[in-house]
C-alpha cells in the first residue's frame, strides 16, 4: 500500500474524513486569514517533532495557531492535541510558515499512526480575533508501508551424504570386564583386604574403614563409619599412580560428593557426519557436564589414528551438560582439592568411544536430504533462573536427515536448558546417585521412537537457565513479577501459576520434561519444515586466550583438580603442562577454543562454556539494568550468521565455566578485588549470581566473541543491519522492550507492566517502520512479537536487527 491509501480497517473512516476535509476550501471568515498544513510526511513531523503551518493575514497580526490529530482506538475516534496554541506574527507580506513543536502526547498519536501505516488526520486552526481558519490534512506514512514479504520461492533440496551413530561410555559393572586396569596391580590377597563396595569397572580397590573424616584437611571432623562408598583419607590401591582414588564421581549437581550407585540410562556419544561433494563435517555431543578441549583434540586424534580422515576443521565437539555423567572436568571429589577425573575410564573407555562413534557415523554415511524447522518450548514449561538476569531462549531450531528411502537418519535439537533434574533432586532420592543422560535420555528416546535413527540434543544457551518446572496446564506467557520460587536447583521466575508442578523424580518431573519437549518438536516438523536448500559444508575452528581472574580456577589449578588441562602465560604463548602425577598448573591463563560451522541453511556457533542468552542473543535491558552501566556488551554473533536457521552449539569446542557479558560480573572470586576470593554475588539491584563464582573471568564474553565474528566474517562477509531504535508500543510509545516494562530485577522493578505487543519500530535516524515481519533471537520470522523479539524484516525479506541496548534520542 502507497500514500494515502495505507489506511486500513477502520483507520479508512479517518482517512476519508482527511481526504473530505482536504478537499474542501479552507474556513475563514471575512476571507483575510487562511491556513494551510506544509507537511505532508508524518515521518517528517515526528523527526523533527514540528509542524510546518502556512499562515496569510494581515501584516504584523498576531495569529494564534493550534492542531488536532484524529486517531481512532477502537471504534471510537479520540482527538489529540497535537499543536498547543501558539502565536504567529505575519510578515510585512501577509503571510508567514511556521514550524510549531509538537505536545508529547501529540508524538505518541502519531507514532502510533505511522506504525500501523495510517494517515493521520490533522485539522489546524488559526484566530486573528474574530477570524478564525481552519483546515484538515493528512499526514501520510512513508512509501510501501505496509508490505509483507514475498513467500519462500520453490527450489529443488540439496543432497547430501549423511550418517549418524551412538555408543554409551557407562562404566560397565564391575567384573564385566577382563583385565580391569584400575585393578591390574592388586593381588588376591589384596583384592580381600581393599574389599570396598565397587558397583563399576574403573575404580581402583579401596578399604570401606572408620576413619577420621578429612574432606576439609583444614578443618577435619569425626570419625565416619564404614558407608559403601570411598571417603578422602581412607587406604586404596592406585594402580596408575596418579596420586589420587579414581572411582565412580558424578559430575555436576548439587548437595556434595556424588557415587554412582547404579545406571539408570546410558550416559552416550552421539553423532552426526555431514558430506557434500569433497566437504565433511562431524558433529558430536557427548553426555558430559562439560568437556576440555585437550580430550576433544584427542578424540579427533584418535579418529584419524583409526584411519577416518577427517581433519581438525572437520569434527566439532560438545557436551550436553549432563549433570549425572561420569566425571571428567575434575570437580565434585572426594574433597575440594582433589580431581574427581577417572583416568582409567576417560582413556580406556570415554575417549575411544567417543573416536568410535564418529567413526560408524562417517562409515554409515548414505544419501539423505536435510531439513530445518525451529519450534519452540511447551507453554505448561516455567522458566527458572539461578542468576540474574532473566533472559531466556524458548526456541528450539531443528535438523533432521532424511535418506532418499524415507527413513530418519538423525535429528538434532538445540534446547537452552540445564541437564540437570537429577542432580538437584534431594540427597535422600536415590536418583540422585544414579548415572543417567538425565531429561535428554527421554527427550531423544521419543524421538527415535517417533522417526528411528539418532536423535541428538545440543545444548544452546543454558547459562543461568535452570531445568523449567513442569506444569499439567499453560503458564502465563508475559512476565509478571519475580517470584523467589522453592526449587531445588534454583528457581528466581517471573511467572505466577497456582498449579502444582510435576514433582522430582526420574519417572516423573525428568521424564515428564524430556517427553513433553519432544513432542513439540514432532509438531513442528509435521508442520513448518524446510528442506535445505543450500548444500555448502564449512567448518573452521579458533584459539583463545583468557586470563583466568576467577581466584579459585585458579587454586584449583594448582591442585591438579583439573588433571590433564595445562595452563598458559604471556597471552597463551607459553604451555604450562601439568604434572603428571598430581595435575598441578600454575599458569594465569586458559588457552581455549571457539569454532563454527555449516550445514546446508545451518550455521553454528560453538561456544566454549555455559553462555548467558543475552551474551550473544541479546535482550531488552539497558544500562540501567546491569550491574556496572559502564561495560559494553560484547558482539552480537547472530546477525554474522547469514543461513535462514542459527545455532549456539553451547559447552562446544571447550569448556570454559560460565560466560557472560564483564558488566554483569558481580561475584567471581577475586576478579575486581584480588583479594577478596568471596566476594558478594549480589548486585546492586538485590538480584543474586550465583553462577559467576564457576565462571574463568567476566571478559570471556569479550574474548569468545570476538573470536566468533572474525570466523564468521572470514572471507569478507558482511554481517546483517543493527539498527538502534525503540519499539513502539499501541499507545506509541517508546520501549526497549516489546511488551511493557521494566525488566524485572529483585528488590527493585520487581512487577512487570504489560502495555499490549509492540506495533512497530522507531529506528535512529530512519523513523518509524511498520515491519513486514517480525524477527526472533535467532532471525526466524514471527506473526507477532514476543520475548523472543529481537528486530524485525523489512518486505525486500531483509532482517533488521533492533539494538535496544544504548541509550539513544528520538523524536
């Protein structure tokens, strides 16, 4: 729609009425005085938030002029003073132009006007005593206001070779295998007195003794009983002679000390080989909390030893944050300085599984299709925080590989939720002590039972995003208020529910949260699926280098609880490596990795840690609404990344704590004062990060990146527009966020003011627009905004990304 004809709806009846009005002569009595709207833009007014007036009278008269705008807001038309009345002296020539400031409230009818591509209806009056003139005019919106993107043109899909495997790396049960190393130096004679429980191969032999309990050697307790599983300080064999009691840990959780007891589910690797003519691409997720890139790099070596040829650039690797895996990262140990890492299990069973998954996926490769949807979390799921702020991804984008018989080869889901049910269930459930792929094993259990072949879920953005409550019904779907919810992993939410949530448990909340999530996910493909159109298959991996600022990696470090990870110093050009019999490093660095990579209309981002949503999906917050205003965000990866569907492959290539953008860096122990390893985790607006005492250092947002976008732009690619602006809410408005205000904190703006869905944008520079679409946190056209929002796509199909972030002037 052009020009005048923008009105729509109801807005017609005011248009006409302008169009009447316009026609007609202008008023004026005894025919001395007219006026007459020089404006026919209302972009223009509201830029320069001024009406231009022609007045003609009688030569140095003093002539009061003021204006009306028409809106309509239902079925009823308001009238809003758009020109307060102000006096103009007409010049030695009878006549003058005026350009009359515009009220507040006169700024907001129009913006609304011009967001919803109407003409605004603007009658200008003028007195001279007893004269008086009058006249209507329209004030149009800008040209093609109002159009809507063309449809996805029809186009033949690309073909592709496709393979994909899984293999668990459970510990077997003890004695169900031969020649079990972590027992290989132990006589009988011996194997009678170390005689402690051992469910699983993989545990050297202990004795289960009354001894004194020495977790904290600086503080010991009371003697402690004989309990069935290995205590700090009790006598054990070690076969490796690593200087420490490898067994059965369990990484991740809380409560304290985790023994495995039993298997609940396999804890697996799962994979997915990618081949489009000579270009091949490998995509693993394991079940692990996290995973160092010194193992990653060892898979990939053990895969080419294997004789796959497959390079650096081609196998990409991440964790799914399962918190009720075998350990591997170190922590969660007998005691907070000793590494809970099983060597016997992490080179004699997780690393050559791992290799040998890749290895049957590239070996099963045959030809497929591929296609992508991006479908979203079930409305009955509440969103928890741990920390602030709350800003979370609800969108889950999709692959999955069809061969040419039909049948499902893999499908792969992105969730930016914790894995972590299990591990936050009370101590006293025995599920607590259980491993298990936790959510995810039922999660991709109902998705292999819906299509076959290997489902696989990547996490995305899950820092400070805590496994959601289950609830039998919907939830609201605009924040509330914040509620300090009673849940143990953590639950600071901003959705009020008298439901009751499903409760914990293994066969319930854990079960209940992996199957629902899966069913959305069947939906969405039935319905809004794409095939890929594109058949390129990239791949590129970066180092880093982080200073590591958070005081207590650090002593960790020194005590070998990271075991095989070195260290580095003079910006990661000097290798620390750590001690071979205790671990230890002493290096003020981490050199790690970040990685992307290309699947047809895929694109990836490999993030080394658990990455806050608004890092690098952004927000609705302000200055204002960090803890230190002062400190940029770091870059926004996503507009870098071209593809119709966007992925953060999170806890990918490394694994480097949590990671959030330096101004959101309240609590890491010893970074903005050296000596204070326990530092407060609560901000100024009394909201509490817990998270930031497990994160290397507040800049590693920065470092991640940065490193990001220079793959990303590699080639010399150009990333999509970021725009700043507002969006403009139904009473025209201006917000940074879509549907109301303000952001909520904890003790201050603690209730949320929902003030409708934003109608349009205010963009710097530019005006007012009415998007053809809107756009989601990962690019994907939305009906309607939401707290996905993130910018808006213009009718050429063009994205625009909304920065709301800085603070900025408009009209």
């Amino acid at each position: 729609m052009r020009g005048a004809a923008c009105g729509r709806g109801a807005g017609l009846v005011v248009l006409a009425a302008a169009v009447a009005l316009t026609a007609a002569p202008a008023d004026a009595s005894g025919g001395s005085l007219t006026v007459r709207v020089r404006d026919t833009r209302g972009g223009r007014v509201l830029r320069h938030h001024a009406l231009r007036v022609a007045v003609h009278g009688h030569a140095g008269d003093q002539v009061e002029v003021a204006a009306t705008l028409a809106r309509l807001v239902g079925k009823r038309v308001h009238h809003v003073r758009l020109v307060k009345r102000t006096a103009v002296t007409i010049d030695p020539n009878g006549s003058e132009t005026a350009s009359l400031a515009i009220t507040h409230a006169g700024a907001k009818a129009l913006r609304a006007l011009l967001a919803t591509c109407q003409t605004a209806s603007v009658r200008v009056t003028a007195r001279d005593g007893a004269l008086t003139a009058s006249q209507t005019a329209g004030l149009g919106p800008k040209r093609g206001c109002g159009g809507r993107p063309k449809p996805r043109p029809h186009a033949t899909p690309a073909q592709f070779l496709v393979g994909a495997a899984t293999l668990s790396f459970t510990p077997p049960l003890h004695d169900a295998i031969a020649n079990d190393p972590a027992e290989a130096c132990a006589s009988a004679a011996q194997l009678s007195v170390y005689n402690g429980p051992r469910p699983f191969a993989y545990m050297e032999p202990y004795q289960d003794t009354t001894h004194q309990d020495l977790s904290d050697p600086t503080n010991p307790g009371g003697l402690v009983g004989p309990n069935g599983h290995y205590d700090y300080g009790e006598p054990y064999l070690d076969c490796n002679h690593n200087g420490r009691w490898d067994g059965n840990f369990i990484g991740g959780g809380g409560g304290g000390t985790r023994y495995a007891t039993k298997e609940a589910d396999p804890v697996t690797a799962r994979a997915i080989v990618v081949t489009s003519r000579t270009h091949t691409v490998a995509v693993e997720v394991v079940d692990q909390e996290g995973l160092f890139n010194t193992y990653m790099q060892q898979i990939r070596d053990r895969v080419r030893a294997d004789g796959v040829p497959l390079g650096d650039n081609q196998m990409f690797l991440s964790s799914s944050h399962d918190e009720s895996a075998p350990q591997s990262l170190g922590l969660n140990g007998a005691n907070d300085e000793t590494s809970a890492t099983n060597d016997y299990w992490l080179y004699d069973e997780f690393i050559p599984q791992a290799a040998k998954t890749i290895e049957q996926a590239y070996a099963r490769r045959r030809p497929a299709t591929i296609r992508y949807a991006e479908s979203q979390e079930p409305p009955n799921f509440r969103q928890c925080w741990s920390s602030y702020p709350y800003v979370d991804d609800m969108r889950v984008p999709v692959l999955q590989a069809v061969g040419t018989n039909g049948k499902v080869i893999a499908t792969l889901a992105n969730v930016s939720q914790h894995t972590e049910t299990l591990g936050f269930n009370p101590s006293t459930l025995p599920d607590w002590r259980w491993y298990s792929a936790d959510w995810p094993y039922f999660f991709r259990r109902s998705l292999e039972r819906q299509y076959g072949g290997v489902a696989i879920e990547m996490a995305g953005s899950v820092g400070s995003v805590e496994s959601p409550e289950v609830f039998p019904g919907e939830i609201p779907v605009f924040p509330q208020k914040f509620i300090d919810e009673d849940h143990p992993a953590g639950c600071r939410t901003l959705f009020e529910t008298k439901l009751k949530h499903a409760p914990l448990g293994y066969h319930n909340e854990t079960q209940a949260y992996g199957e629902e999530l899966a069913s959305t996910i069947v939906r969405t493909l039935r319905t809004s699926s794409h095939p890929s159109i594109s058949g390129a298959v990239s791949g590129a991996h970066a180092d880093i280098c982080v200073e590591v600022t958070n005081k207590l990696f650090a002593a960790a470090a020194a005590a070998g609880v990271f075991a095989h990870r070195s260290s580095y110093t003079d910006n990661c050009t000097v290798e620390l490596p750590p001690n071979p019999i205790t671990g230890s490093t002493s290096g003020t660095e981490a050199k790690g990795n970040v990685a992307v990579f290309r699947i047809g209309d895929g694109t990836f981002a490999s993030v080394p840690g658990e990455v806050f949503p608004f890092t690098f999906l952004r927000s609705f917050m302000g200055p204002q609404d960090m803890p230190y205003p002062d400190e940029p965000l770091p870059p926004w990866i996503i507009p870098h990344m071209h593809t119709p569907y966007r992925f953060i492959d999170g806890l990918g290539d490394d694994m480097l704590g949590y990671i959030f953008p330096s101004g959101n860096g309240v609590g890491v122990p010893g970074e903005r004062d050296p000596s204070n390893i326990n530092p407060s985790s609560d901000d100024r607006f009394g909201c509490h990060h817990s998270d930031d005492s497990e994160a290397a250092s507040s800049q590693t947002a920065n470092v991640v990146g940065a490193a990001l976008v220079n793959l990303l732009d590699a080639g010399g690619a150009k990333p999509e527009p970021i725009v700043q602006g507002r969006y403009v809410l139904p009473d025209g408005s201006l917000s940074r966020d879509p549907l109301g205000g303000p952001e909520i904190k904890c003790t201050t703006d603690q209730v949320f003011h929902f003030k409708g869905r934003a109608i349009g944008v205010d963009v710097k520079g530019f005006g007012v627009i009415q998007p053809a679409r809107w756009m989601n946190l990962h690019g994907q056209p939305q009906a309607k905004p939401d707290r996905n929002t993130r910018g808006f796509i213009l009718a050429s199909g063009k994205r625009m990304w909304l920065d709301v972030f800085p603070d900025v002037t408009l009209p």
